[in-house]
C-alpha cells in the first residue's frame, strides 16, 4: 500500500520556480518597454523646429507688432461677398473710416496648403476695400495687412466660409 501513494519522479512547482518565472516576466516586460522608449527618442527627439531662436525672435517681433496695433486702436471687418469678392472695412479707434491703406492679402484653406491665393485690393469707398476673387466654396483663412502713409501696419486674420 505504502508503494500506491508514493510519487517517484514527477515534475514540482516549488517556491523559486515562481520567483523565476515572475522576475523574468518583468525583466521582458522592462526590456521591452526600454526598447520603445529609445526607438520614440530616436525617432523624435522633441524638436519641433531646427531654428528655434530665430522662431523665438520672430514671435517676440510678432508680439510687438500685436501691443503696437492695440495703440493703433484700428479695427477690421472681412467678409466674403456673394459676387464673388471679399470685402474688407478698417475703421481707426473712433469709428471713422481709414482711407489711403496699401492693403494686401492672402487666402488659404484651414487643412490644406494647395488652392492659396493672393486678392488684389481697391478702395471702393471711404473705408472699404474689395479684391475680386473666385475662391471654391468652404472655408477659408483669409489674412489682410493694411499700411498706411504713416508706416503703420495693421494685421487682420479671419476664417470665412464661401456658399
């Protein structure tokens, strides 16, 4: 009897089998996580620009140019006109239209950097100015600097949407 519950031989799971096969487990799961970190740097080092000095100054000169508008105190209207045309108004800080601008202009799409165009403006009435243009219908980006005889230079962004 005492032969039948005796085991010869057979295979155990003891304490340190457990303790191997758990620690290898997390050494994979670390060397794999090792590996991905290093391709995600190597593939992108954080960088977003190669001159970001120079993108720096830039932005400080933008930011100038933005305080420098505020004391202008101008204010600019666009609007897409259904012949075809994009109207812009500029008036000075009392409301009285800025006539004489030297205005010019670019029209791009929001997602996409084909179908740009570049409006040809004309002073159509005290304050107002048009450029004939025939964008396709949807959105657009359009952005207008006016300059006046002074040297002032006034920067207006706006998205306008074409039927």
């Amino acid at each position: 009897m005492s032969d039948a519950t005796q085991v010869r031989g057979g295979f155990r799971i003891t304490g340190w089998h457990v303790l191997i096969t758990v620690t290898g487990f997390f050494l994979l799961v670390f060397a794999v996580d090792f590996y991905f970190a290093t391709l995600a740097y190597k593939t992108f080092p954080g960088q977003v620009s190669v001159t970001p000095y120079e993108d720096g100054v830039a932005y400080n000169r933008k930011l100038a140019q933005i305080a420098a508008q505020r004391e202008l105190g101008w204010q600019a209207g666009i609007a897409p006109e259904q012949s075809r045309a994009l109207e812009v108004q500029f008036r000075d800080k009392d409301g009285r239209p800025l006539e004489g601008l030297t205005l010019t202009g670019k029209l791009e799409r929001p997602a996409t950097e084909t179908g740009r165009l570049t409006p040809k403006f004309r002073a159509i009435a005290p304050g107002y100015y048009q450029a004939d243009i025939t964008p396709a219908s949807g959105a657009w980006d359009v952005s207008v600097t006016a300059r006046d005889k002074d040297g002032h230079v006034f920067e207006a962004e706006r998205r306008v949407t074409w039927p």
